[in-house]
C-alpha cells in the first residue's frame, strides 16, 4: 500500500503544482515530437533538416531527462503518475476502510472523480458517489 493518504482536500490542494509541472511536460514533449519529425524512420535527418542525427538525438535525450524530473516533482509530493500520455494521476485515500485512488486528469479544476485500486482509470467515476456512500454510514 503506498505511505501517504490524501484527504480530497489535500489532493486538492497540489493541483496547481501537479498542473504546472505537467504544462512543462507536454510542452516538452512538442518539443521531442517536433524533433523526430526532423528524423526519417532510419534515424537519418530529412533533407528539410539541417542538424546531424546525433545533435537532434541528444537534445531528445536532455528533452526526455527533463521531462523524468518532471514526474519525479509529481510523485514527491505522494501521488502517482498513472499515465504520462494523458496527463492521469492518482491520489491513494481510505473510504470507509477501502483503499481507493481519488483520480485527476490534467485540465480538470479539481478532483471530481475516484476508482477503485484495481480497475484504474476506466473505472473512474464521479466523486459524488462515494461521498454518498460516507454520508450513509
């Protein structure tokens, strides 16, 4: 089970530092898809291009450096990172002593959704639901 519990108002409140690292992410990976545009399938420069292969392979290489530090800053505050591509985070809480992930999606103001810890984020689904299920108890 992961160390760290999050009330919704703690998850919330990191947010808008879970959101501001991941606008460097995707920004950084504009700039990696930018640069293999410049590469053909064989890893040779298209004639359009007028940097060597190795040059462009190296910023791609600092380009993916930067973006692990990224995800790094994220899961140091206790959250996981559950996909890079579609910027999806996961917040390990206890609902009436079961483990759930309070579930956030880059663009998203606030946490508006939950999943249990086996079904991942397809299972996602509306907050609302299990603040139901605490009020009935």
């Amino acid at each position: 089970m992961p160390s760290k519990s999050f009330t919704l108002e703690e998850a919330n409140s990191l947010i808008p530092a879970i959101s501001g690292a991941f606008e460097k992410i995707i920004a950084l990976r504009v700039k990696m898809s930018l640069i293999r545009e410049a590469l053909d399938y064989t890893g040779q420069v298209k004639p359009e291009f007028q940097e060597p292969p190795e040059k462009l392979n190296e910023k791609m290489g600092v380009l993916a450096e930067e973006i692990k530090k990224h995800a790094s800053e994220i899961h140091s505050y206790g959250c996981f990172v559950k996909d890079l591509d579609h910027c999806l985070v996961d917040f390990f809480t206890v609902v009436d002593n079961k483990p759930l992930f309070l579930c956030w999606k880059y663009g998203e103001d606030k946490i508006t959704y939950w999943h249990d810890t086996q079904s991942g984020a397809r299972g996602r689904q509306p907050i609302s639901m299990i603040l139901q299920e605490v009020r009935r108890d």
